[in-house]
C-alpha cells in the first residue's frame, strides 16, 4: 500500500506542472493515466475544477477499488480487453438477443484462439471447456459465460506453454550433461 500511495504522490507531483499543489481536471487524467487508473476517470463535477493531493489519493483510492471490483467481476479481463470481448460477441450474436448458440461459441472461440484451435495436442482442452461452458444444456451462451470460458482458455494455455518450455529446459539440461 506503500508503493501505491509513493506512486500516486509521484504522479501527482508530475502532472502538477505549474506546482500549485492543485490539479486541473485534465491534469487528474494525466496522473490517473500513469497509474493506468484513467479508465475509471468519471467527469468531475462543477464543484471539483482543482483536486488537492489530498483528494487526489483518495480519488485515486476509490479508483483502485473499482478497478478491482470490475476485475473481480468480469475474470481478471481489463475494462480494453472486456470491451474487445464484448465486440467479438456482438459481432458473433448473430440473432442480436445477447446470447450465442453453440456453434456461434465454438467458432468465435476457434477466432480469438485460432493457434490452440489447430494445435491437436490442445483442442481437447478446448473441447472440454466448451462442454463445460454448456453443462446446463441451454442452447445459447451469454457474455459472462463466453468471458468465463475465455480466461479458462487464457489460463490452460499459460499452463500448456509452461509444460512445454519446462519439457524443453528439462531436455536441455540433460543434454548439458546435467541431469
């Protein structure tokens, strides 16, 4: 919390090019923006045209807190790659009623992973994962279940590519002559 607090302070102090200890609103975004917070940078009100660093870190803390709800909320996405998610399920949504029939699913996943589609070793793990992602039977997949079964992908390819390249220094250590 430390680090957080120096950091903000420090973007703070950077922004502040006139060094009057105040912040203009589009100096707040600049600050908010180097703590990758300017995502969750509501308009100020009328009342808020200078923000002391005092309320600046408390701005800032209520940004951090959000970011994290909106994290937790949607499986770790960011607000950028929620959005880019959303617009490939929208695009896919053929019917436009906010949900994707199966084959919809399996297609749009097969385009925002198309190296794991074709990778025979992972397209169980594929398969499986879109099993799961109809276990209720339903015809239709909504945008929460496609972000779910997104990160699901995202994490079983973090742990294929890291069962592959442990294979590999494993293989290169004993070739080294060290196992």
């Amino acid at each position: 919390r430390n680090f957080d607090r120096f950091a903000a302070v420090a973007a703070f102090h950077a922004a502040d090019e006139s060094r009057s200890g105040l912040l203009e609103p589009s100096e707040q975004l600049e600050a908010l923006s180097t703590l990758d917070l300017a995502e969750f940078h509501h308009l100020p009100e009328p009342d808020e045209k200078d923000f002391t660093l005092e309320r600046f870190l408390l701005r800032v803390s209520k940004y951090q807190e959000d970011r994290l709800l909106f994290l937790r909320k949607f499986y770790c996405f960011t607000v950028a790659e929620y959005e880019t998610l959303r617009c490939h399920f929208n695009r896919s949504d053929k019917e436009g009623n906010g949900t994707l029939r199966r084959y919809e699913l399996a297609r749009l996943v097969e385009t925002l992973f198309p190296h794991q589609s074709h990778m025979p070793e992972f397209r169980p793990i594929l398969v499986k994962l879109l099993k799961e992602a109809n276990a209720d039977k339903s015809p239709a997949t909504d945008l929460m279940a496609l972000l779910a079964v997104t990160r699901k992908i995202k994490d079983e390819s973090d742990i294929y590519h890291c069962s592959v390249y442990q294979k590999t220094l494993q293989s290169e250590f004993q070739l080294s002559g060290g196992g």
